[in-house]
C-alpha cells in the first residue's frame, strides 16, 4: 500500500541535515509541500529544496531560529503567506548539548538545550494549533528520543527536555483531539546522523552502542521518515497521544536478555 501526503502542507524544522531531510524528502516524494525550516547553512536548505522539486515535489526554504518565539511566528507567517495554512507540522530540530555531568553542568548550556527541545518545539506546536483547531483538522508530530524514557548521564537537560516533550505531546493532544487535530510522539534510537557522528568514527564507542540495540545495527534516517509519513498520513486517522518508537528494541533494554 502506497502512503500518500497529497495535498498537505508540511513544515518540518531542523530540516536541511540528517532526519529532518530525511523527513523533508519522504514528505515531498508522497506528494506534500514542504516548508524546509533551518537555522543554519542556507545551501543545505536551498540544495534539499532543489531536489524535491526535481522529484517532482515543492518545497519552501525558510530560516527561523526556533527557541525565538518572535522568529517563530514569522515563520508561520511565512507558511500562511506561501501556502494559506499548515497542515502537518513536525518538530525534528533538537540539540543534545554538551557532556556534562550534573553537578558540574553550565546552567546557560542546561537552559540551551531546553529552550530548543522543549520551548522551541512548544512555540512552533503553539503556533500550528491556532490554526489547525479553528480548521478542525490537523497532526502535529513531536520528534522525541528512546531518551524520553532511558537515562543518559551525562546528558540530563537532553533527557528531561525529551520527556518533557513527551509530556507535551500527551497533553497536547489530550486538548486537541475534540478538534479533530492529532498530537503524537515519534522517537528514534540509534540512527545514522550528524548528532551522533562522534560515537559512529570511534569504533569502541560504536561497538558499545550497537550492544544496546537487539537488532544489532543502526537505524538510517529514512527509518524515521517513512514513519513520520505514516504518522501524517490518513491511515493514522485515529493514532494521537502517543510515542511510537522506531529504534531497533533499544527500549527492549538487550541487556536483560539472559534475565535480571
């Protein structure tokens, strides 16, 4: 069965790199436009932009900090200006921050990864709800991480900003859904993207990590993309509230495999 997103308007930020093109071209290649948010390296954006349109599709590059509310509201305006409205909308752009632990971390660098996981996905959420509710339709899929519910040390503001998010995105829809508007999670594990290429180029680390996912290897981007596709489509007509989790079994914690 073929997904399609035809028709629908799509904005997807943190766009131009890793899952967020990943994303942005399966949401064109299903027939939707995309609005292409960035923050930086414009090319990146313009260069994504180009090649959906060669596949057929249309996108829309447009920068926007997203832990700014102001920024975000102009670029929602920009969306109304192009296209009329939203009807997608997915918040993929997230930072981890640096390796700190606790007791030692920098409060601007804890605050930092807060104001663009939790605060700039609310503000963008915010701002796609006052118009999908007054139109009676409408999804809004939150990009979280296995970390929503799996401790990370050394990287607390990371993981309470991604439950927190899964928090949102359970009260969010919980408001929404008399509305017709959908409200739901999507988490990756371990996948194949900038955010992690650290750990990919150590070959101990990566070791290490891919002892984590039962499946025994790393997602790729696209894993994602094809279930935000999902999530945005019709066949998910009446999925909200949720965390899908797309992450090989790493929450299947591997390391109870042989019992407690």
């Amino acid at each position: 069965m073929e997904v399609r997103l035809d028709g629908k308007r799509a904005l997807v930020t943190g766009a131009n790199s890793g899952i967020g093109a990943a994303i942005s071209r399966e949401f064109g290649a299903a027939g939707a436009r995309v609005a292409v948010n960035y923050l930086a390296h414009p090319k990146a954006a313009r260069d994504l932009c180009r090649e959906i349109e060669a596949a057929g599709g249309e996108a829309l590059p447009l920068q926007a900090d997203i832990s700014d509310p102001a920024a975000v509201g102009h670029l929602f305006a920009e969306v109304d200006q192009a296209w009329g409205g939203l009807d997608v909308l997915v918040n993929n752009a997230g930072i981890d921050g640096p390796r700190e632990r606790a007791w030692e971390a920098r409060l601007e660098d804890w605050r930092g990864v807060f104001e663009v996981n939790l605060f700039g996905a609310f503000y963008c959420a915010q701002e796609a709800l006052r118009r999908m509710v007054p139109g009676g339709a409408g999804t809004v899929i939150n990009l979280t991480s296995v970390h929503e519910i799996i401790p990370w040390s050394g990287y607390s503001a990371y993981t309470a900003s991604k439950a927190g998010l899964s928090m949102l995105t359970r009260t969010l829809a919980q408001e929404a859904a008399p509305y017709g508007v959908r409200v739901l999670a999507l988490a990756p594990g371990a996948i194949e993207s900038p955010i992690n290429r650290a750990v990919r180029e150590d070959r101990h680390a990566l070791e290490d990590l891919l002892e984590k996912i039962p499946e025994g290897a790393l997602g790729d981007p696209v894993d994602i993309a094809r279930m935000a596709v999902m999530l945005a489509s019709d066949l998910s007509r009446y999925v909200t509230g949720t965390t899908v989790y797309v992450d090989g079994g790493m929450t299947l914690f591997p390391s109870f495999t042989q019992g407690g």
